[in-house]
C-alpha cells in the first residue's frame, strides 16, 4: 500500500531527532506534550500586561507558507486550527465539526456558528478551500505541506458554512490532517503586487490580532476582543526575535523574554531556581535499540529478545534521561489515547538473557553497536549495552561517529545494532519503520507479513474504535516480535518566570494552547 502521509523520510525520522527547522545530532527540540507540574494560582487573575516570547526570525507571517516550526508556534496565536490536538495527542474539533464517511473516503466539515476574521468578516466555507488551495499550491517545505496530501482536488461546497472533500484513499489518521490552521480568502486573495506584501500583515482569527512587525527586532500582538473562545487576560504579546535556541535561552536568563522551550540538556540547570516555573511535557521523540536483520543472530527472536533483557530502562531514565523521559514499550506514547498497556514486557535480567544465549547458540558472539557520537545519552546507553552484552557472552564493539558518517553507515546497513530514534507523528503510521510490503524497505531490513498486514490494517481502519483496535493489534505484535527495543520517550519542558501565573498546560505542537488563562502577578 503506498502511504501518503509519512511526515517524515524515514531515515531523517530516525537518525536523531528530526527538526522542521535545523538538524539536531546531540538532543531533540521541544515539541509539546502533556504537562507533568503546574503553577498554584492562589490569587485571582487580573488582566493587562504584555508577554514577551521568543520567535525565530520570520520569512512570512503567512502560517500556510511558513517552513519554520518556531515561527508556526507564534502564528498560533493569530491562527485558529480547523482541529486541534488535546493532552493525548487526540485531533478534537476545534473552528468546525466533522462527520467522516463510513467507508473512510470522505467528511463532511461544519464551521461553527459567529466565527469572524480579526478584521470583522465572517469566516466562511470559501476560506477553507482557499487555504486548502493554498497549501495544495505551497511548496513542499511549508509546516502543515502533509495534509494536504490525502485530500482531493474535488471540493464540494454545500453552503456558506459547510463542505464536503473526497479523500484519495482510506487513511485512519485523516483527522490530523485537519490541524492546519485557515486564512481568510478575500484578504489573501487580493495580493498583486509583490511589493504588496500582505504575507507580513496577517489577518487571522485567533486569540490575538497582529499590531506590527519591526524586522529582526520583534512583533506585536494584542488581544482579540472577538475570539469565540475565552478572552486572553494579556493585552498583549511580543514577540522577540532571537536567531537559535541558546539565544532564547540567553535573553530568558536575562528576563528579556516571559517563557521559553527547554531541551533536556537546558533546563536541569532551574530545576532549583525559585524564579523559573518549570512544566514538563511529553514529545514525540522515541529512542530506541535497532536491529540489522541481515545479521543471522538479529534475524533470530530469542537473540533479540535476550538483547531486551540485557538494558535496564528504568535506570537509564533515572540516570541517563534525568528523570526526563518516559519508558516506551512500543512505538505510542503511553499519553497517547492509542497507547495499549498490555503487551509483552522485558524485565532487566543478565542471567535470562544469558540463557536465552546460549540456548540458542549464540554465546561468544560479536556485534557492532553504532551510535552518533553527538548525541550523548545515546552514547551512554551504548556504553551500557556494550557492557552488559560483556556480561551475557557476547562480544561488543561500540563505533560512536560524528552524525554524517553514522548516516552514510545506517544507509549502507554497515551495523549490527545501533542506537538510534524517530520524531513520530501523533498518528502512528509505522510503514516507513517496519512495513516491507511491494518492495518497501526499512532501515531495519525486517521482513514479515504479518506486520506488514497489521501495518496495513492500522493504516485504513474507519472509525475510531476501529482504529483504537488495529493500534492495539499493531503495538501488541511489535512487543512480541521486538524489530527493535524500545526505550523511552523523551520530555521537554515550558520554563516561564515566576510572575506568570495561571494553569500551563503545554501540549504538543503548541505549548501555547492555553494562554488565555495566565496572567502576570501584580
């Protein structure tokens, strides 16, 4: 089956931590996730101030033809999605309702009754296709590019506030597809010259309306008093223009700017400063043990599953991860709505993975365990296994590379094992991972129809029980069968100054979702 909706190339998913923006070897950048702490709110909220936060410096303030996940994460503010995504990576409706066909291949979109444009223009199904359109027409770089690219050309306007779209083919997932934001037609539309540039004025319909943009200095927001969801109790936001992450953090540290993104290695410093709230959150990035099933021992179960045996998880996450990490026992988060508890599980045991060994005939073996040397808590974990395969009989190797080197080896499937990761896409299309179906290949090599089937299965399932069970199935046979090890999914965190009150709650793709309930301490 040939899957649409991959967001990723398979080996840029895997080989470190995937980024829209720029390629990170060492750890992955912040997403948004589910927050594990939240800030006391023992006075009541006041409104009025201006936030300041972070935004990279922007080629276009158009959300449909930004490429830069930094940029996208502000426009959200100005932006309304036609989904959103809630703390368990579930597509909820959000601008509209939808009603899928039975048979997968069509919905039906209603836009919610009184939703305007900043400028005071009702939002109408004509936005919606203009966006769709635009997209459709957007190069391939653009953030939201993906999900266009199950949906047919054939749009069906069925009045002002409805329409109907054809899908190419079944896909279980569809609903993510919808986590674009819209524009509005009649004011996009009108841009004839190239001077005209209105991509830098935007027009949009979320919880703030754009005041002005100065370039490499900041952008300005204020409130928008006709959001159909709860009024901001900021008058305003700022956004400051700072060129990387360090930047970010730099002027965070100097309270430049109110909140900021943390990666694993940043933010251990505040764990302890009274200044800094700090809210974890869980990310997409999963990092696991892989396999090269042309290695004749790899290609045996009861090798793999001696492997499995031989790391200790819940200690790496306590001393490699910091804490900051959940176990993964498949490709789903565990905060997914798709996440299935009751699978096969690998207990850390030297002496049962030492007889499974030898069992199988596989004492005194070799392997080479190939890791990217920037990324450092993968070069610990392969430190670990290569210990710990000393101790079950097996002799290790460890071959830690810079990052283009480990690339070209993976791509020549010049490994034994390796530790690697994917960036995953809250729907779990895992075809690219383990799929080999008409000639697929995978960085694994892994070869079987069973999988291949139940890859199948999870990717076309109509309906959301439907779906829930075809996951369930998928994640259940990947535990028994163990292509991989699965280790954890990694946490980033929202830091914010103590003077920011309110319920934080970031989630994944936007860790401002619910900004419109902080509010500063007076």
């Amino acid at each position: 089956m040939r899957r649409l909706l991959l967001t990723a190339a398979a080996l840029g998913m895997l080989t470190g931590c995937f980024n829209l923006n720029n390629r990170d070897n060492s750890t992955p950048p912040p997403s948004a996730g589910v927050a594990l702490s939240s800030t006391p709110t023992p006075i009541a909220p006041v409104n009025g101030g201006t936030l300041k936060i972070p935004i990279r410096p922007p080629k276009t303030l158009n959300p449909l033809l930004n490429e830069d996940a930094s940029v996208d994460a502000v426009l959200k503010l100005l932006f309304e999605p036609l989904m959103t995504q809630d703390s368990a990576f579930k597509p909820v409706p959000n601008l509209a309702s939808f009603n899928f066909a039975s048979d997968g291949m069509s919905v039906i979109i209603t836009l919610r009754d009184g939703l305007k444009w900043s400028d005071g223009v009702t939002i109408t199904s004509d936005d919606v296709v203009f966006s769709l359109n635009t997209l459709r027409d957007a190069p391939d770089t653009v953030v939201y590019k993906s999900c266009i690219r199950n949906i047919s050309a054939a749009y069906t306007i069925l009045d002002e506030k409805k329409i109907k779209l054809q899908f190419l083919q079944p896909y279980s997932g569809m609903a993510y597809a919808f986590c674009f934001p819209i524009i509005p037609k009649h004011y996009y539309e009108n841009q004839t010259e190239p001077s005209d540039d209105i991509n830098m004025k935007p027009i949009g319909n979320g919880l703030f309306v754009f005041d002005f943009y100065t370039s490499m200095k900041q952008m300005k927001l204020n409130s928008n008093p006709d959001t159909y969801r709860k009024r901001p109790y900021f008058a305003s936001v700022e956004a400051m223009v700072a060129p990387d992450q360090q930047s970010e953090l730099n002027a965070f540290e100097q309270r430049m700017i109110d909140v900021v993104s943390a990666e694993l290695a940043q933010w251990g410093r505040y764990r302890n400063n009274t200044d800094t709230n700090i809210n974890e959150y869980s990310t997409m990035y999963y990092d696991f043990i892989g396999f090269n099933f042309n290695n004749e021992m790899l290609a045996k179960f009861e090798a793999r599953e001696a492997i499995a045996h031989a790391v200790n998880i819940p200690d790496m996450i306590n001393d490699i991860y910091l804490g900051h990490a959940s176990q993964a026992y498949t490709p789903i988060n565990r905060d997914s709505w798709l996440f299935e508890p009751d699978v096969s599980q690998y207990a850390f045991d030297l002496i049962l993975a030492e007889n499974l060994l030898k069992n199988a005939g596989y004492s005194g073996a070799s392997l080479r365990i190939l890791v990217n040397a920037e990324n450092d808590e993968r070069v610990k974990i392969a430190g670990i296994l290569k210990d710990n395969l000393g101790k079950i009989g097996v002799g290790a190797t460890l071959e830690s590379l810079v990052y283009d080197e480990y690339v070209r080896r993976l791509n020549e499937k010049d490994f034994d094992v390796f530790i690697g990761g994917f960036n995953l896409s809250a729907a779990p299309d895992l075809g690219f991972a383990f799929g080999s179906a008409n000639g697929e290949e995978n960085i694994f090599s892994y070869k079987n129809e069973a999988m291949n089937a139940l890859l199948a299965s999870a990717f076309t399932a109509a309906g959301g029980a439907a779906y829930q069970k075809a996951v369930s199935d998928l994640q259940k046979y990947i535990a028994k069968e163990l292509p991989c090890v699965s280790l954890v999914f990694r946490k980033s965190a929202m830091l914010s100054d103590r003077k920011v009150l309110g319920d934080k709650h970031p989630i994944i793709f936007n860790i401002y979702s619910d900004i419109n309930q902080w509010f500063f301490n007076r």
